[in-house]
C-alpha cells in the first residue's frame, strides 16, 4: 500500500490509483454478477445448471476471443493507442451489461455477449500500463496490494449483488446488471481522467 502512494512525478501516483481502482471496480462485479447469474438465467429464462455452463463457456470464450483481436488486430496491427482500447472495452463492458439488464430471451444472452466481445480487453491494457509507470522492483508490491483489494471488493461484492437481486426478483431480476453498468460507467470516468493526466504530464502511453 505504501508502495502504490508513494509520490512519483509527472502525477503517475495519480494515475496509478486510477488504473489500480479500476482493476479493482471490474473484479468486484466480475464476481458479483457470478454469485447471482445462475439464478437469474434460471428465474428469467428457465435454464437448468447445464445451460448455465454452457453460456458462461461461450461468455468467457467470446470475451478471450475480443481480447486477442484487440491486442493483435488493433493494436499491434492498426496502432491503436492502450488507451483508446481501453475507451472500447469499457464502453462495450457498459453495453453488455444494461442489454443484458433488459435480456427477455436466453438466445439474446449470446448476442449480446457477441456484440460486446471486447468488454474484459482493458485488463490486460491496464496492467501492462502500470508496468510501465511502476519500477521493475516495485510492480511484486503493487500488483500484491491490488489483488488484496480485489479480494476485498469480491466479499463485498457478493452481499450486494445478492442483496439487490433479492429484492427485485418478482419485478426486475436483471436489476444487478445495472451496478454493473454503473460500475463500468465509473471505470469510463476514470480512464478519461487518466488520459487528461497524460496529456498534462511528462507521462503518456500512445
């Protein structure tokens, strides 16, 4: 922890909070979402634990699949900038999950999936990133100090997500996507605010 607000220049130290609250953000509706997905598939669409299975298969497969087109495709190929990955993938993270909020069909469920294929791209991107700002004999700490608040955000995590489904399941069962959007909405909010620090420091990736 000390590590990671240490004071750098250029406003890396801001920066880095930024990228590290984003990780953070993500993994807590990552794991919210999952201890509530099955009951809701099951409750709005009738789908027993192999349907589940299946989906979140071809979920997680989609989502790897967007990630090597945008790390290889986009950016090694086209130039895309890290951060204008990280605009796409954010932006197709709040799409899938407020399409997926309204979902009245278990096959727009795969759809939609589809469409957002390069939701979980900017986890990758913004690790990489902060590869970049932290010191080699620094990234063991704040790596470790990022995936202790990751761990915490998943407890917490859990009791809202269920706590919000359990209270919406007769009228609106898919309501917890819409943390999930609000969440992703925040990551978006951020990234902008890192790239207005990097136009305004000595630090900049693409």
């Amino acid at each position: 922890i000390e590590t990671c607000f240490k004071k750098r220049s250029s406003k890396e130290r801001r920066i880095l909070m930024c990228l590290i609250l984003i990780l953070v953000l993500t993994t807590f509706t990552f794991n919210g979402s999952a201890s509530v997905s099955y009951l809701f598939e099951r409750k709005k669409f009738g789908w027993k634990l192999e349907q589940h299975n299946v989906f979140e298969v071809a979920n997680i497969s989609l989502a790897i699949f967007g990630s090597i087109i945008g790390l290889t495709i986009l950016q090694k190929y086209c130039k895309v900038s890290e951060m204008s990955l990280v605009f796409l993938s954010i932006s197709s993270g709040i799409l899938d999950a407020t399409l997926k909020a309204f979902a009245s069909a278990g096959w727009q469920m795969y759809v939609i999936s589809a469409i957002a294929l390069f939701r979980l791209l900017f986890n990758p991107v913004i690790r990489a990133m902060i590869t970049i700002i932290v010191p080699q004999s620094e990234i063991g700490k704040v790596f470790a100090a990022t995936i202790t608040l990751e761990a915490l955000a998943s407890l917490m995590s859990s009791l809202l997500y269920t706590g919000v489904y359990t209270k919406t399941i007769m009228f609106f069962p898919g309501a917890f996507f819409l943390i999930t959007a609000c969440a992703f909405s925040i990551n978006l909010l951020l990234s902008i605010f890192v790239k207005m620090m990097q136009r305004t420091s000595f630090y900049a990736i693409n």
